[in-house]
C-alpha cells in the first residue's frame, strides 16, 4: 500500500535549560552493557508496530545481530517500577553529533506523561556527552505526540521530506489478529 510519508529532520545546537529534576522522574534509563540483538529488536518492533516502524521489518537475526553490535550504537533501556517500558537507540557520528535513531515506549506505557520524561532524560544523556549537535527524524507515520513533544523540548526542524511509500502489505501489529478483528 502507497502512503504519502513526511519525514521531518529536528536538532538541537545546545543543551536546552535542564527540565525536570532526575529525582522527580518515574522512569530510569540504563545503558545496555551488551550488545543484544533480541532486545533491540523486541523493543523496534513492539514499539514501531502501531507507528509504522517499517525500515526493519525485514531484517534478518543476521541483520538485527550487526545492527546491535555496531560500535557507533548506544543503546538505553528505560524501566518504570522495575519494568521494561521503552528504550533509546544513539548513533555516534564522526562530526561529534549524536543523533537519536529510535526512541519509544511499549504500548502499555502510552498515555501517561512518560513520554515527556524518557525524551527528555534522552536528552540529558546525549548533552552530557558534549556532542557538537544532537539530531533525530519522526514522520507522519509516528505517534502523533511525537513531534509537539520534540518542539516542547527545544527541537527545531532543519529539513522536511515527502516521499510516497510502499508500506507492507502484512500488519505490524505486534499482535496477532483475531477472527473478531477482521
């Protein structure tokens, strides 16, 4: 099916004035020590599958393992009340920039204010590592927070794109469907 996508280019230049203190936050994020391949790729597809997260749907064990292992990646794991609950992908750029790959929570934690909190210990991270710029892409597809969300936070667009897309035939539900929702 042929939808017609806008991807939008957001970045920050500084670090924005610090939002809510970590003590007031309900989420915590910890970097992943070890690369691995199943947790990043549970976390793209039940994160991804109501938003349209299609550019990975096809890759293989092979794929998600070179994925998770590259030397540019970061990835955080976001927990609330000892729960996974979503997480961050970095990429490490050459030019000193940090750019956010992914960033999401799983459906369950949708709806309560926790989105605000995991962007913007997002960015807390990132700024703490003194990158040049800080940089990410949503489009039309995402969540429809997600871009009021980066401009609240201090985001500013640099570039827009439209492009039809073929998205998949199949679902990306995460779950499977029942004769009911047919």
């Amino acid at each position: 099916m042929e939808e017609l996508v806008r991807e939008t280019f957001l970045e920050m230049a500084h670090a924005p004035k610090a939002a809510a203190p970590s003590s007031e936050r309900r989420l915590t994020l910890e970097q992943a020590a070890i690369p691995c391949p199943e947790v990043v790729h549970f976390f793209y597809r039940a994160i991804g599958a109501d938003w349209g997260w299609y550019d990975r749907i096809d890759w293989t064990e092979d794929r998600w393992h070179e994925h998770a292992h590259r030397s540019d990646l970061t990835i955080w794991i976001a927990t609330y009340k000892g729960c996974p609950a979503g997480y961050v992908e970095f990429i490490h750029h050459r030019a000193n920039e940090i750019e956010i790959r992914s960033l999401g929570l799983l459906p369950t934690f949708l709806g309560q204010g926790l989105g605000r909190e995991l962007l913007a210990s997002t960015i807390e991270i990132a700024w703490s590592q003194a990158p040049s710029r800080l940089w990410l892409s949503t489009c039309s597809l995402d969540h429809p927070r997600a871009l009021p969300n980066y401009y609240a936070a201090g985001f500013k667009t640099f570039d827009t794109k439209q492009a039809l897309v073929n998205l998949p035939d199949r679902s990306l539900s995460l779950w499977p469907k029942t004769s009911s929702d047919e």
